[in-house]
C-alpha cells in the first residue's frame, strides 16, 4: 500500500518511527511533513495527507499530533476521507471494520509508542466488514459539501 504519513512538531518523532515501521512491513510511506520538532500549524501537514487520500494517490495516512483531533479535524474536510481518532486496540479495529476509516489520527501525547505501533498494525490488517456498514458509509458521503 501507499500510505501518507503526516505530522506537527507534537508528533515528529513518532512519525519517523511509524515512517520506518511502515516501510519495514513493505509499504511505500509517503512523507508529508513535518521535518521537524519545530512548532508548526498541524492543519498545513494533515491537509496534504488528506488531499493525497482524497486524490486516490494514496490508499491510506497515517496522521500524528499532541492529541490527534486537531489532525482529524482537519483530514475530515476532504472528500472521501473518513479519518478516526483511535486511543484503544478496539477503538482502531472498530474505526476500520465498522466506518472503513483511511485516515487514522493518533495522538504522540498520549499514546506510547508501543500503542501506536500495535494501532497502526492494527489498522493496516482489520478489513472492512461491508454490509450494512456500507450502507452508512454512503450516508456520510452525502453530507459532503465539495
């Protein structure tokens, strides 16, 4: 998979991390910034990941703020993107198997690495049930305004 990968100077470090876990896993990880632990405006790095998502250039992002709202927040204004916040194992598999979420928004503030490395595996195995999920699915994408 093509996997976007973006974040503000909260997450930095995190998203390196998950950078070199992606790609060890055999996924090309698509750096969207940031480059540093420099204080930056989360939304500029979370609208190119989203845009990339929105666009069909990537399959999927990864997104890593203090919290991962600010991040969420931002993603969810594009079309076809559907980003989660996940703070638990069950909150990551719900997000994927339940609301087919491609964008998944994690907080480096308060999550440990070890959590975020199991969310993002997570994430990247849990398959979309379909079926009456898809139903719903299709319901948000018609409140989209674009």
């Amino acid at each position: 998979m093509r996997i976007a990968i973006a974040s503000d100077h909260a997450g930095y470090s995190e998203k390196e991390e998950v950078k070199r876990l992606l790609t060890s896993l055999g996924h090309e990880a698509v750096d969207c910034g940031t480059g540093s632990g420099e204080s930056v405006d989360y939304p500029e790095f979370a609208a190119k990941a989203a845009e990339m998502v929105s666009r069909g250039e990537c399959d999927q992002a990864v997104m890593l703020c203090g919290t991962g709202i600010g991040m969420a927040m931002t993603a969810n204004k594009f079309k076809g993107v559907r980003a989660a916040v996940c703070y638990s194992e069950f909150s990551t598999e719900m997000a994927r198997r339940h609301n087919n979420a491609n964008v998944l928004c994690l907080g480096a503030r308060s999550l440990s690495m070890e959590q975020i490395r199991r969310y993002v595996d997570i994430s990247l195995k849990t398959p979309f049930e379909g079926g009456r999920h898809l139903r719903r699915i299709n319901k948000i994408h018609e409140y989209e305004k674009q």
